[in-house]
C-alpha cells in the first residue's frame, strides 16, 4: 500500500499550525480597535456620519493609491453600485468567473441584470484572458460600442475579475479583452488588500474596485465594504447612491432617487481604521505562514501549494493547495481528517454554474474551474498562525 495522503498532509500542516485548533480565518484585535470604538460610544456618532468614516475612507483610498473611497455596508452591497454605477441595467449580462464566493454572481442579480459565467486559469485562478477573448469571439458582436451576446441576444456590460484567496488576477489581459468589447471592468477585491502586482496595489486597474471588510477578510469593520475609483463623479454618485440619495440640506429631506441605506456605520469605520493600522504586519505575518505551508509541502509530490505568480505579492488571505489531477477522490477524505483534527478546512465554493438558482445561466466551458473545485482545499490561514514561525 502507498503512503496514505491525509496523513501526509495533516503531518505537513502540523508542522505549521501548532495551535490545537485552528480556524480557517479569525480576526485580530491586539491595536486601537478599543480606543477607537470607544470614542464613538463616548462622544455618540455611532452611524452613518462621523469622522472614522472620512478617515477610513482617506485611509483606503491611500492604501490602494486611488482617487477616492466609499465605505458601503458591505462589499456585495458596494458591487452591487459599482456595477449599477457602471451602467449596467436589467437584462444585461456581466461577465463572473464561476470559481467565486456567491456575492460577486448575486450582485449582478440584484441589478436585476443576469451573470455570464466564465472560467479561470491554473496559474492565477483568477479569470482566464486566453478564454475569455475566444468565448467572447464565438458568442458576441461588438458593434457601436455595444457588445451583445449572438446567444441571448442581450447586452453585454461589464466583467468583474476576482482576485481569488487574494492573487491578482491577469488583469493588464482581462483590460485588453474588455476594452475590445467595451465592457466596463469592475475588480472584485474584496480578499485583496494589501495584495500587489507589477508594483501596484492590487484593485487599482478596474474603472471601479470593490472592498469588503466581513468578519472573515483581513481587515474587518464587522460588516462593511467600499468603492474605489479614480473618477471624482463616480465618487459622488457612490456617495449619493449609497446614502438614500439625500440632497444636502441644512433641515429638508429631499431624494432626487431610490437611493440605498448602504452606507458603513461610524462604529464600524473606527474599528476598521484601527485594523487599517495593523495591515502591514496582518500581511507580513500571513505571507510568512504561506512560505511554510510551501515548504512544508514541497516534500508531498501529490499537492502542490498554490503560490504568487512572479511579479505579484499575494495577501495569501486564504492558503490552498491543490491535490494532483486524478486525486479528486481523495479530497472529501482529507477535509474529513484535517477537521476532524480541529483544523478548520475547505474545498473551493461551488462553483457557480453548479449553485441550483443560478444552472440557466449562460455561461463558457468551464473545465478548470471544475478541476480545480474539485483538487483545491484552504487551510487555517489567520495571521496569528504565524506567531510562533521563524521569520
Ligand atoms: C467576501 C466577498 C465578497 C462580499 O463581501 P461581503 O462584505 O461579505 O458582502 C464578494 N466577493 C468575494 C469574492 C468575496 O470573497
């Protein structure tokens, strides 16, 4: 009989994680996150106004080297108006990779427009360029500078590239695409920040980028998301849209438009400015982890670790490996071991096209994303797993 893989891999990942139980992503408190938030419970601006949301925003804004930033209540919520900002109306289709967390492809939905789902690549995970264009070159028309699906006979708007567990996505190849069908490039980045490429914040390619500081993401605000855009109009209208459309006044509501309550709370902004503060050791701390994690399982010839692709530097907000093809079997059997050991793991999400709500949808040929859906596993992944590594 041969070596038997879990046990190879719950070896090689404690040999990492030392803690005995370990979750795939905890947040962390050890700043000013009491002091901040405590200034809000002492003077009253607990939410929506107030000086933590500006300096949250300036703050991310700087982080990624954009114009500006709108908080929102969370990032399905900011891609929602980023894709709505963008132009995209009932009965369009946007462009998501299948291999995505839900809200990317639910966002979309809630602009009442319908998801077109595409595949990724090996090497990024992110949205394959390559395939991309040669889908587009079967399916779609540009024409006026307005893409339409031959198919469906729909308006194609926009693409929202994710960058996955955060690496960047090919995004100079997905712009290239985009910009041949005029489609409105938004960047998912809510697993991004502090992700770069090329020498480049990741998120700073799109028309508009998106945040998200859940309880899960590297910095977290409890809830909350953001927009981020270089054009000032984009800003206001974020701005506008997100905070029920209420023209300024110094006594009278007045709403020009159905705006949104989408606006992140004072409270929250503190926390997260708190948080903000710590991003650079949260990155340091998890790209130290992910270096063992590679070298630990450099020595099992059956997984690989998914690593940056030259010229990026990864967050690794979530760690994965991938299982070698044939071995798809083995994957439940070994999230079974390394839970069961208390170490919290996951396959990748389903994939989209396979969720039951969304199998009409009109999507490509979708076979990495099944392939790597089908190999892939995240391990525990919180900053504090690095405590006790060599640097
Ligand atoms: C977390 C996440 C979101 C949305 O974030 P919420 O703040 O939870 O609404 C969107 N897309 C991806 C890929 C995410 O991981």
């Amino acid at each position: 009989m041969r070596g038997d893989l879990a046990t190879d891999i719950l070896t090689a990942v404690r040999r990492v994680v030392s803690a005995p139980q370990a979750a795939l992503h905890e947040p962390e408190f050890r700043g000013r996150e009491w002091d901040y938030v405590k200034s809000c419970l002492d003077d009253g601006w607990v939410s929506s106004g107030g000086a933590f949301v500006d300096r949250f925003e300036r703050e991310l804004a700087a982080a990624l080297d954009i114009g500006f930033a709108v908080a929102c209540a969370n990032g399905t919520s900011a891609l929602q108006v980023a894709l709505e900002i963008a132009g995209v109306l009932p009965g369009d289709e946007v462009l998501v990779p299948s291999l995505t967390f839900a809200a990317t492809s639910n966002a979309a939905q809630h602009c009442r427009a319908v998801p077109h789902f595409v595949d990724c690549d090996e090497g990024s995970l992110g949205i394959d360029p390559q395939a991309l264009r040669k889908h587009l070159s079967r399916i779609a028309t540009y024409k006026d500078g307005q893409t339409t699906n031959r198919e469906t006979r729909r308006p194609m708007k926009a693409i929202v590239p994710v960058h996955i567990f955060g690496h960047a996505a090919r995004m100079d190849e997905i712009c290239s695409v985009a910009t041949e069908y005029g489609l409105a490039v938004i960047e998912d980045a809510t697993e991004a920040l502090g992700s770069r490429a090329n020498g480049r914040p990741v998120g700073s390619h799109g028309v508009m980028s998106v945040l998200s500081f859940n309880g899960n993401k590297i910095v977290t605000t409890g809830g909350g998301g953001a927009i981020l855009s270089n054009d000032s109009e984009i800003a206001r209208r974020a701005r506008h849209l997100t905070t029920t459309a209420k023209l300024p006044h110094r006594w009278a509501f007045i709403h020009d438009e159905p705006g949104y309550n989408y606006r992140l709370p004072n409270i929250n902004a503190a926390l997260g400015c708190a948080q903000l503060e710590r991003l650079p050791d949260f990155v340091a701390r998890k790209r130290r982890l992910a270096q063992s994690y590679a070298e630990v399982f450099r020595e099992i010839n059956d997984v690989t670790f998914f690593a940056e692709r030259s010229g990026t530097q990864s967050n690794y907000w979530l760690n994965a490996i991938l299982l070698r093809r044939g071995l798809e079997f083995q994957r439940d059997g070994i999230l079974e071991r390394l839970n069961d050991a208390g170490l919290q793991s996951r396959p990748a999400w389903t994939p989209m096209h396979q969720l039951s709500y969304q199998t009409g949808f009109p999507r490509a040929e979708l076979p990495v994303t099944e392939s790597v859906f089908s190999r892939l596993i995240n391990l525990p992944s919180s900053p504090r797993l690095a405590d006790g590594l060599a640097a």
